[in-house]
C-alpha cells in the first residue's frame, strides 16, 4: 500500500499489525489505553451517507440517495458528490446548504446511533480489558451525545464506560476544537496515569499523544481524517484495523 501523500502514513502488514496488538494486550495490565472513536474505533461513514440520502429526498436529487459509506473516502462532501455522479458546477451549488444540513445531524446522539465498529475492533478493547487494561474512551464528541454515544458501545458490544477500568472522556462544550481539548485532556491524564498505548485516526491528534508520552505505542489508525497537511511524528505506526 501506498503511503498516505498528506500524512505519510502507511499501514503495516497485517502480520506486524497483529503482532503490535497483541503486545499491546500482553504488556496494558493496571495501564490506561487511550482510543478516539470515530474513524478509529467506530466508521462514521454510514452516518454521513444516511444523512446524504435524507438530504437526497428533502431536495429531489436522485443522484444522491444512491450514497453508500463506499462513496465517502476522505471527509469531503464534494467529492462524495462527485462520487455520486454530480457535475462540479452542480455539487458547488448545493454544498453549502448540504454541510449545514449534514452539520445539524452528524453531531447528535441520535445519528451515531448508524455507526459500525472497525473490523476488530470490538474483540480488541474486550481483550485490553480482559487483560487488566483501562479502557479509555478519549472522543472529541461532546456531551450532548454521551447517551447516544453509550448506546452505540453497548450495542456492538464495547466495553462500557463506568464499569470497572473503562472510561468515556468527553468534551463538554460543542465549541471546543478538538486539537485543544485533547491537548488539555492529555496533559491532566499524564499527570495521573501511566498510558500503554493510544490510537487516534487524526494524525494531528496522535503526534499529541507521542509528545506526551513518548514512552508509550502510539497508534495512527489509517482510515479518514481531516486532510489537514499534518505529518505523522517519527515513532507512530500505523493500521488500518484492529483484526489480531
């Protein structure tokens, strides 16, 4: 595979990645491991083309109702439109109104009620914590959507948080940016804990964690992310599931 042009990512080979998680599960006992959840624990995609299609019959595009989670690659919603069969005159026309509609909807606990978890991702965080790990939820969603968000977890069958060793941090106001609430969530849990490992999908958010704990095996989940040119930090490996 190729490595990511804006991030320099490249997922290892499965028999790298696998032996990576089950170090990780052997060495976590009585240690925190950090996981984000959209895009690195959870797929998100099948909320944004749920909600593609509701745009879809509200505004009489037939194009559009066709979108599946197959058609949003990266996070831009241009280029799911153009996916979709949209001229480039055609998707500049609607797009604004398309993120508003999308942005009202997202970021509720109902949608990420649609989310799947990432291949592996279930038996992992289970077998983290079988292991004497701290399961730890650090999302930038906000605590709007702590009950929908709860909901999801239990259904796929994550380790919930507020059982024993499992947490959920979640920021407490939409407003705050993401970069500084896990930089300000990361600086307190360092003076606390001791972290085995961490993942994170946003490759601004993992270079965080390797800052703050150098010591500990960071994670960049090779999904989505924000396209921001951020390049990852000499240290981070990179996967794209967590099948082991």
């Amino acid at each position: 595979m190729l490595p990511d042009p804006i991030t320099g990512a490249a997922a290892l080979a499965k028999n790298s990645a696998k032996k990576l998680l089950l170090d990780i599960i052997d060495h976590c006992h009585s240690q925190l491991v950090l996981f984000d959840l959209d895009s690195t624990l959870l797929d998100n995609r099948p909320r944004s083309a749920y909600i593609m299609r509701e745009f879809a019959a509200e505004r009489n595009l037939p194009l559009l109702a066709e979108a599946t989670p197959e058609h949003f690659p990266t996070w831009s919603a241009h280029n799911s439109m153009r996916l979709l069969g949209l001229t480039e005159s055609d998707a500049n026309q609607i797009i604004d109104g398309y993120l508003e509609f999308w942005a009202s909807r997202f970021f509720t606990s109902d949608y990420c009620s649609l989310d799947v978890p990432i291949n592996g991702a279930v038996n992992f965080v289970r077998a983290v914590h079988r292991a004497g790990g701290i399961v730890t939820y650090l999302t930038g969603r906000d605590e709007t959507m702590r009950a929908g968000t709860l909901s999801s977890l239990e259904k796929h069958g994550f380790v919930l948080s507020g059982t024993e060793q499992s947490y959920l941090i979640m920021k407490s106001e939409a407003e705050i940016s993401d970069d500084d609430y896990k930089k300000n969530a990361l600086q307190k849990i360092v003076q606390r804990a001791t972290v085995a490992a961490a993942f994170d999908n946003e490759p601004t958010h993992i270079n965080s964690y390797r800052e703050v704990f150098p010591d500990s095996i960071c994670v960049h989940l090779d999904t989505d992310h924000s396209m921001r040119h951020v390049r990852l930090l000499p240290g981070i490996v990179s996967i794209s599931d967590f099948e082991h």
